[in-house]
C-alpha cells in the first residue's frame, strides 16, 4: 500500500508540473505573439518603450545575478541536490534570454550587468539555499512591485511569467537544509 500511495503521490506531483509546464508555455507564446509594437517607435523615440526597457534592464541584471549564483554555486549542493541546482540554473539562462529578447523587442538595448555575489563566504548548501531564497524573493517582490509601471502588453505578460517562475522556484528551495 505504501508503494501505491507513494506512486499516486509522484503521479500528483507529475500532473502539476505539467500544469506549471503548459502555463508558462503559454505565457511564453503570448509573450512572443505580443510583439512590442509597430517597427519605428522603438526605446529611444517612444517613452513608454523606453521605460519598459528600463525596468526589463533592472530585471535582466537581477537574473544575470542569480544565473551567477547558479552556475559557481551549484558544487557547493550535495550530489542529491546538483539535480535541482542544474534546473534552477537552465530556468535563469532562459529568463536572461526572454528579457534579452523583450528589451531587443522594444528598441532597446541591454545594458545590465551581474551585481557581484561573493560566494567565498558562503558556508554549504545551507548557506548557498538561503542566499538562493533571499534572490528569488527580491525578484519576486521586483516584479510584482514593476508591473504597475510597465506600458507595453508584452513586458507585461514577461513580467508576470518571470513573477511566477521565481514563486515557482521558491517552492522548489528546501527551506534552509542542504
């Protein structure tokens, strides 16, 4: 009986993570079959575009950063963890990549850079986990808080997948065990 209930519960687990699969799937598809608008207003003669691009600018540095992290913190996991290091770090390439796309989308240029993260002091897994939890917070906090002042539909629809994808995330951090 207990491998049954252990399968329906992986099979309930399966069946959401198709569900989160197919959302932002779809979010992406709007994102891209949004557009940014007509070809000639682009950052630097329309000032909504313009300040899209700089809040998706913002943002691309906050996922430069996590990238960062990502990728030189993942041999600081356990082996039974690296898994889940792995798919964070693929997940960030593919934000860095859609903000990219967006800011090129408005006429913009990127112009972020990593902030500089010092894993030197962090101690562990436990320590990496807790930083990993405090940067997707703030991005989380980020979004929610710029989507008010974002003008174009697509940066909109970005930020609302980039909102959720960190929610998403978060869930997936254990909560400060290695």
């Amino acid at each position: 009986m207990g491998a049954d209930r252990l399968a329906g519960g992986l099979r309930r687990r399966c069946d959401c993570g198709r569900a989160a699969f197919l959302v932002l799937a779809l979010l992406l598809t709007a994102v891209s079959a949004a557009g940014c608008g007509g070809s000639g207003h682009g950052a630097e003669t329309d000032p909504e575009k313009g300040s899209d691009a700089a809040i998706l600018n913002m943002g691309l540095a906050r996922e430069l950063t996590l990238l960062g992290v990502y990728t030189r913190g993942n041999r600081l996991l356990p082996a039974r963890r690296r898994a889940l290091g792995r798919r964070l770090r693929a997940e960030q390439q593919e934000y860095v990549d859609a903000i990219t796309k967006a800011i090129r989308g408005l006429g913009g240029d990127t112009e972020a850079e990593a902030e500089e993260v010092d894993l030197g002091r962090v101690k562990g897994a436990p320590g990496l986990l807790a930083l990993a939890t405090e940067l997707e917070d703030a991005a989380v906090d980020f979004y929610v808080d710029e989507a008010a002042h974002l003008y174009t539909p697509a940066p909109r629809t970005l930020d609302a997948w980039l909102a959720a994808g960190h929610g998403g995330h978060l869930g997936m951090l254990p909560p400060g065990r290695g």
